[in-house]
C-alpha cells in the first residue's frame, strides 16, 4: 500500500479544512479497526462497542455539517 494512504488524506484536504480531513481520516480507521477485529479476529461485539462505533461516526457527520455552515 506504502504512501497511498496518505496521498488519499491529501486529496481529501483539497475539498476540506484539515481538522476535518484529519478527524475523518481517523474516525474511519478506528471503526475500520472496530470491525475488522469484529469480523477477523473474533472480538466481542458488544452493544456498548456499537454505540461508541455510531458516535464515532455521528461526529464526523457532524464535523462535515459543520463546515458546510
């Protein structure tokens, strides 16, 4: 994979501010990591670990929608 992933966080700044992009960026490696541990690696799948999963993702929309205003 080598310098892809960062060349995608580069072209994701091109349309928006860098704590955005960051906090995208991030936000979708952790659930990225929840579920592959999930789906791989036989790791609980709590209702609590689902919860804080949906927040994850609830605050990143909420950061788009943030610039957007």
């Amino acid at each position: 994979m080598g310098y892809a992933p960062s060349g995608w966080l580069s072209a994701a700044m091109r349309s928006l501010p860098l704590g955005t992009a960051y906090t995208v960026w991030t936000g979708v490696g952790a659930v990225g990591a929840f579920v592959a541990g999930i789906v791989f690696f036989g790791e609980q799948a709590s209702v609590i670990r689902f919860v804080a999963a949906v927040l994850i993702v609830s605050g990143l929309v909420l950061m788009k929608i943030g610039d957007q205003a």
